[in-house]
C-alpha cells in the first residue's frame, strides 16, 4: 500500500508567459511603491515566467525559466504579499521568501501587456472568493 501515498495535487490558477522582475528601493514612509523610481524598466534583473500554483497547503506565486525557480511567494489573502503599484497598472510589488532560511525580500515584477496583469489580478482575486 506505500507504493500509492497521496500525491498533492496542484491546480494551475495563472500562467504568464512574460514577466520582468526588477530589483526596487527601500519604501519610503507610507506613500506606497511607483514603478517609474525602479531605474531602466527595459532592462529589468530577470525575465521568464510567473505561475499561480493551488496546492492543498495554499496558493504559491513562482517565477521560474525553464531549468529553475528564481523566486517564490506564498499567498494569503489575510495578509497579501502581492500589492499594486500606485502609478501603473502593469507593475506590482512582490513579497518573496528564501523556504531555506526564512529570509524576505521585495521585488517589483512587470507584465508586457494590460491584459496579462488584468488576468494576474483576477486570478489573486478569484481565489481570494473562494478561500
């Protein structure tokens, strides 16, 4: 009977294809984050693609390529890691985290298209529904 363990079973909420990442200054005060103060926007950190992974023990946001995972955060809409910036609508601030040591780090990640951040958002917010 070992031979069949329950497997957890992941649902893909998202998937997109392009996405930028860039790394971003420190907040200041309570003004909220702008994509405009993160440098050279067309010459972001790291590129590849973001997926919205659903497993039993929660929802996931991963960058990853196609040999690696650049980063992950975990998403909990009681306390959101994922926050809007104020001066666009393609832009957003990432809280991610190092599953080995705990450490936290914020990055700002970008779509190419409207409609890619659009659909990023009501994936977030679609499963926010149903929690």
């Amino acid at each position: 009977m070992d031979e069949f363990k329950e497997e957890e079973i992941e649902s893909i909420l998202y998937i997109g294809r392009e996405v930028s990442v860039y790394k971003i200054p420190p907040l200041k005060k309570n003004e909220g984050h702008r994509a405009q103060e993160w440098g050279d926007l067309g010459n972001p950190l790291w590129k590849g693609r973001l997926r919205i992974i659903e497993r039993s023990s929660g929802v996931s946001i991963q960058f990853e390529d196609s040999t690696t995972v650049f980063a992950k955060a975990d998403y909990d809409p009681a306390k959101p890691s994922v926050e809007a910036v104020l001066d666009s609508s393609r832009y957003f601030v990432v809280r991610v985290e190092d599953s080995g040591s705990g450490r936290r780090a914020y990055i700002g990640m970008g779509f190419l298209e409207r409609t890619d951040s659009f659909d990023f958002n009501v994936a977030l917010q679609d499963y926010t529904k149903y929690v």
